[in-house]
C-alpha cells in the first residue's frame, strides 16, 4: 500500500500514537500499539522501510560477511581435499563484487515489501516524508513532492535512529571524498585498495569483509587496539590475527588530510608523516549520532545532550509528557534487538492491559556480536569494569584454543579462538563472558545472563 497522501492524512482528526522512523524500533512500536487497538500512524522519511539494520547495517552486513566467509573457506578446500592445491584461491579471486550487490539489494527491497505490508496487515497509517515538531502534541510532515500537512497525536515516539559520523572539510581537509558505512553498500565494484578509518565494532566488521574478499586493507586507528568499548582481551587476540591475514593496521595514527589525484584514486595523509597512502576508497566509521537536527525538537521543549541523543527514563519518557524516545536515538545500546523490545514495552505499558503498566527494558547485561574474522560474542562486565565494580572479589577464567574445523591447516592460517569468564562472590556469580573465535556469535545466544539472578559456575 502506498503511503498516505495529504487529503487522505487530513481525514484524520488526531492519533493516539504516531511514530517518527520507520526503522526496526519505530515499526514494532506502532505494529504493538495497533494491536491493542490505538490508532496508530507512522512517518518514515526514507522511501524505503526498515531503517538501519534492514537497508545500510545488520542484514546488508551479514550477507557481505557470509560472503567473505565463502571466500575464506573456498581458500581452504584443498586442504581438506577438495581440488589442487591453488585452485579455491583461484575461484575466490573470481569473486563479482557487482552481481552480489544486485542480489543484495534485491532481498533488500523484498524486506522493505514485507515491512510495508505488516504495517497495512496491522493497521498502522503510513506517511512518507520528513517529520518535525510544531508543538508536543502537533508535527508537520513534508513530503517528498514538497507538500506540507500537520497531524496531531496524544502520544508521540521517537525512532528516528542515527546516521555515521563523519569529520568535516575543515577539520580534515578532503574528508569529502571518503564515504562511510552507508556508502560502502553503494559501492558497484571492488575496490583494489581501500582505507578503513576507525577501531569499533563497524569499522573492524567492514575492513574485515574487505580483506578477506581480496581488497588491500589498511586499518587507521588512533590508539594500538581496536573494540576499546569491549574487554581488552578480544582486541589482543583479534589483531594480530588480522594482521597475520594480510591486513595492514595504522596504529597509533589519524588521517590529517585526503587529496584527490587526477586518476581518481585517494592520497591519505597522516599525522605521523608516513608517506601518504594511495587506495581506491576511503572508508569513514568513526561512530555515529543521533539523526534529530531536523526534528525541531526546541519547539516542543525537548531536550538532547551534547551528542545530539535524547535523554530517556527507565520507560522511554523524555522531558516532555506524551513524548518518549525508542532505539539508538537514546544514545545507549545501538543493538536492533534492543529497539524493538524497547518499542514494543513502551506501547505495551502505553495501550496494553493492565500487567503492563510498568513495563519496561532492562539495559543490563545486553549481549553483542561483532562479524569480525573470527567473531566476536561479548556480554555483562568487561575485566576493567568489574574490577571496578567488586575489586578484588573477582575471579577470571581464560582459555584459548584452536578449534576442530582448522585441524587440516597450517598453523598461519588457523583461526584462534579465547574465552574469558569473569565471576565474584563466594557463589562464582557470572559478571561478564567474552568469546572470540568461530561459532562465538552462535555461542553467545545460550549464554545470556540476568543482572540480579544470574548463573553462577556451580549453577
């Protein structure tokens, strides 16, 4: 169903929840509020639904990540028998970059189909066009063929999510010409030589897909690890495995200006006065921020802090009554999963029956996944934030191993693999589990803990 059109949206006379994103938090929202019966509407300013994760994040990601790992098993078949020595590197250098991004896309746009006939099975109106406030309870949406039209709700949520984080001309001359993660899923070819700028989770996740798809890979991080938000043992391991596959890492190092050549191609400039480095694509992913410059948000007296996030309570409430905020626009815990709980226990206590008046999401102990090579699981404290916390009470449990399914290669190419469990108390209660190493990601799911009864070793 298309979206609404203005004369249509004017029937209207006020809803009593409309959302702004129609990302993975915003669509389970308003999809929970229509079904306990609310007249719900919702806004999305891109042509395509699903926000982040379905269109330029999580989904997009794991298909390159599959991909690369298609590329790196292909690489090993001769050692477990399949054809001469030689001959999967072979047929992994005849990767075609392009006709996997068409099939890409194309199961994104059948995503995008599918969110959009949920919203007319649920009975959510859907509007397209830019939202921003006029007062807290009033938003003026502009479309895209440049109309304008107002609609009114009792409740109003933000779900507007984030966008990448990019330096400006002036404070890096030329950092124009680099792209970020969105730009990565546009790009129509490989390219030969590529720079990732960055040492979190998206810039580890893309740097990785690059090399072991063929690209030269250069990662430039300001400090010497990377994933410095995640126990210190996972950047010790990862690393210098990266490194060993090939993977050239700019430690300690920060790009001071890009120059474009008359061929096209990029010259990277550092601050430590390396030569400059000349590659194909420059690829920002230095962090995100909150998508709400365009909100108005002062017309309706809602506050942000520094960062641009909109600060929320244990129920998603921002300053303003009626006006509450879901997924990453609250700054905390940029996960999809944690979205749409928060979306849906917000219309729960909003519109549900009674036992749901006080629901709410717990944001401790969420556990996260980084598709590096190999992959990384991580939940609860990490070593420094739990020798914080209980001092010494702590116990730590390490091992490290090689798993079963490298036992045919040799020893360069055999992925490693870490598990660290930290516990306290005399009943060894589990605070924090951090795993790196094939099958972590998986792992992960059955090893979620809660923050007051939680398991203990003995358990």
């Amino acid at each position: 169903m298309p979206p609404l059109t203005k004369a249509e949206a004017a029937k209207v006379e006020e809803y009593d929840y409309f959302v702004i994103g129609g990302g993975s938090g915003g669509l389970a929202s308003a999809r929970r509020a229509s079904s306990y019966g609310a007249k719900v509407g919702l806004v999305e300013a891109s042509p395509r639904l699903g926000g982040t994760c379905v269109n330029v994040g999580c989904v997009p990601k794991k298909v390159m990540w599959y991909t690369a790992d298609v590329a790196d098993n292909l690489r090993k078949s001769a050692q477990y028998g399949f054809g001469k020595e030689g001959e999967g590197v072979k047929l992994a250098a005849d990767f075609n970059w392009t006709e996997l991004k068409h099939k890409r896309d194309a199961y994104i746009h059948r995503l995008n189909g599918i969110y959009e006939s949920n919203l007319v099975k649920d009975k959510v109106d859907y509007h397209h066009g830019y939202a921003s406030f006029i007062d807290a309870k009033t938003l003026q949406i502009a479309g895209p063929n440049g109309e304008t039209y107002n609609v009114k709700a009792k409740h109003i949520g933000i779900a507007v999510g984030g966008e990448p984080t990019v330096p400006s001309d002036k404070d890096v001359p030329g950092a124009s010409y680099g792209i970020t993660s969105d730009g990565f899923f546009e790009l129509e070819t490989q390219p030969k030589r590529v720079a990732v700028v960055g040492a979190g989770y998206i810039s580890v996740e893309l740097a990785g897909v690059f090399n072991t798809l063929g690209s030269e890979t250069h990662l430039v991080i300001r400090h010497d690890q990377v994933l410095r938000t995640f126990d210190p043992m996972l950047s010790e391991v990862l690393l210098p495995y990266m490194e060993k596959t090939g993977m050239n890492v700019h430690k300690k190092t920060q790009v001071k200006k890009v120059e474009k050549t008359s061929s096209g191609s990029l010259l990277v400039h550092f601050d430590t006065g390396a030569e400059p480095l000349e590659v194909d694509t420059l690829v920002w992913a230095i962090g995100r921020h909150s998508s709400t410059s365009k909100l108005g948000l002062d017309k309706a007296g809602i506050t942000t802090d520094k960062r641009g996030d909109i600060p929320v309570d244990d129920y998603q409430n921002t300053n303003v009554p009626g006006v509450y905020a879901v997924g990453d626009v609250g700054g905390k815990a940029l996960l999809t999963p944690v979205a749409i709980a928060a979306g849906r226990r917000l219309s729960n206590r909003l519109f549900g029956p009674e036992k749901y008046k006080n629901d709410k999401l717990s944001y401790d102990n969420i556990p996260s996944v980084v598709f590096s090579h190999p992959t990384i699981g991580s939940v609860g404290l990490s070593e420094p934030e739990a020798r914080e916390k209980y001092g010494d009470d702590l116990k730590i449990y390490k091992t490290s191993f090689r798993a079963m399914s490298f036992a045919m290669l040799d020893e360069d190419h055999k992925q490693p693999t870490a598990y660290k469990l930290i516990v306290t108390g005399p009943e060894e209660k589990v605070v924090g589990l951090h795993i790196i190493g094939e099958g972590s990601d998986e792992i992960l799911q059955g090893c979620t803990f809660g923050s007051d009864d939680g398991p203990s070793t003995g358990s």
